[in-house]
C-alpha cells in the first residue's frame, strides 16, 4: 500500500512540475533597446531600476568598444542577479557591404568571454542591420539582399560557436519581399534562432494583423516571433510610434496583443523600442 502511494505521490509531483515548468516557459518575453549604453556608465542605478519596474526580462544592448569591457561585465552580472537576458546588440545598413561590422562585433565578444565569469555571459546576439536603408536596395535589390543574408549565415555560425542565442530585428513588410522563389520574412525566421519584429503601430488591431503572416512561418520552423512597437518620434505617420499616446493607452494595446495571440506558440512576447525614449516619456509624465 505504501509503493502505491508512493507511486502516485511521484506522478502527481511529475504532473505538477511539468504544469509549473511549462508555465515558467510560457511567461511571455518583455524586452526592450538599449541603444545608448552610456546611459548605465552614467547611472547603472537608474537603468535597472526602469528596467526592474517595467518589468524587462530580456534587453538587447548596444555594444560600444569605447566602453571599457569590465563595465559591460557589471552591467550583465547585475542584470543576470536580477533575472534580465542580456544580448549584445549591433548592426548597420553598412554591413552588408562586407563582413567588417559583424566581425569586429565577434572579435569584440571573443575578447568580452576570454575574461567574463559564468554569469557575466550574454544570453545572444542581437542584430539590427536593416539592408533597406542602403542605397543597394534601390540600385541592387537581389545584390543587397544576397548580401544580408551571407552576413545573417556568417553571425549565426559565430553565434553557434560561441554558444549564443541568434537574434534579428526584422520589419513586418519583409512577407512581401520576393527573391527568385523565396519570401525574404520566411528565410530570416527560418535561419535565426528568434526574431524581433518591428510591428510598428499604434494600435493592436493593426499590429495583430500585420504579424498574422509571420506567426504562420515561425510556427512552421518551430521558431517563435517577439512583437516590437515604437515610442519615439517618427516620420512616417501618426499611427507607427505610440509618441503622442500616453503609457496607460500604449499598455491597453500591447494587453490587447497579447492576449490574441496568449496561446500561440509562435509569440514570445513584446518589445518596446527603444529603452532611453521610453525612459523620457515617463519621467516627462512624472
């Protein structure tokens, strides 16, 4: 009688762990860009404190070699204390010319592991290099795109040997690029560990909409899409960046997101770009 309810007690505490840690699993990702590093050399207190309060379990971090790396190891042993994932953020239209940006990033993260403890160590890499914004997209479009992909392949080997997570920004409106028999989202999602989209809009029905497509693919490859939305000033209409909307309003959105796609397996959760105009916004409104 004993081993039978010994048996039992193991499954019912094997259910009740696997229910938890797929709970654990399914928390939804909040991250956010650190574009301005500075801001932590200023004043670290103040970053995590934003960080911490707005609940950020994952910030992608410019990586800038004029900052010295031992403080780049504070900032990750802190956040790592805190339960935040750190990525080392980097990227430029640039880098599709050759392979000099993404290597020296490498270079400098070769450097950053030879001398960081265990939990001074990046979660990933994290790139933003927005091919579209170089004159080869106008002038070469299949040029510029061939390009962009050998440096997405050459960071996700760099990636892989170094044992970190690979990770790109990606605008929602890649579905509709075509090169030769491939869709440009559908080969991103396929050949990164995560994508980052920038869906942005400022309101849900529209974000929900325009990363429909991209859940579809992700799900396909196993892969799983983060929803990215704008704060900051932008030119390109009123309804891309939430900058003329107040907190409350862009939360009641991002709530609406989430929810739609809760039980999606493809959705990782929502990012807020970027970190210091965010941080502007709600000390203005304080």
């Amino acid at each position: 009688m004993k081993k039978i309810v010994g048996i039992i007690a193991f499954l019912f505490a094997l259910v009740v762990g696997g229910v938890y840690l797929f709970a654990q699993e399914r928390q939804p990702v909040r991250a956010t860009w650190l574009w301005n590093p500075w801001l932590f050399v200023k004043d670290e207190d103040r970053v995590f404190s934003f960080l911490q309060e707005k609940q950020v379990s994952d910030v992608y971090v410019q990586i800038d070699e004029e900052i010295p790396i031992d403080t780049y190891r504070q900032f990750v042993r802190r956040a790592t204390e805190k339960g935040i994932r750190v990525y080392a953020l980097d990227g430029a239209p640039n880098w599709i010319e050759s392979g000099e940006g993404m290597e020296r990033l490498f270079q400098w993260l070769t450097k950053y592991e030879s001398v960081a403890e265990k939990n001074e160590k990046f979660f990933g890499v994290h790139l933003d290099v927005e091919p579209y914004l170089h004159a080869w997209w106008e002038t070469n479009q299949n040029g510029a795109i061939a390009s962009y992909q050998t440096v997405l392949r050459r960071a996700r080997e760099f990636a892989k040997e170094r044992s970190l997570r690979f990770e790109v920004d990606m605008p929602f409106w890649f579905d509709k690029v075509q090169y030769g028999n491939g869709n440009l989202a559908e080969w991103v999602i396929a050949n990164t560990d995560g994508v980052t989209m920038m869906a942005y809009r400022d309101q849900a029905r529209d974000v929900i909409n325009i990363v429909k497509k991209e859940m579809q693919i992700a799900k396909k490859y196993g892969k799983q899409i983060v929803v990215g939305v704008e704060t900051g000033r932008v030119d390109e209409g009123d309804d891309v960046s939430f900058f003329e909307e107040d907190e409350t309003y862009m939360n009641e959105q991002l709530a609406i997101v989430q929810k739609r796609y809760a039980r999606t397996k493809s959705f990782a959760g929502i990012a807020v770009h970027h970190m210091e105009q965010w941080m502007s916004r709600n000390e203005q409104n304080e």
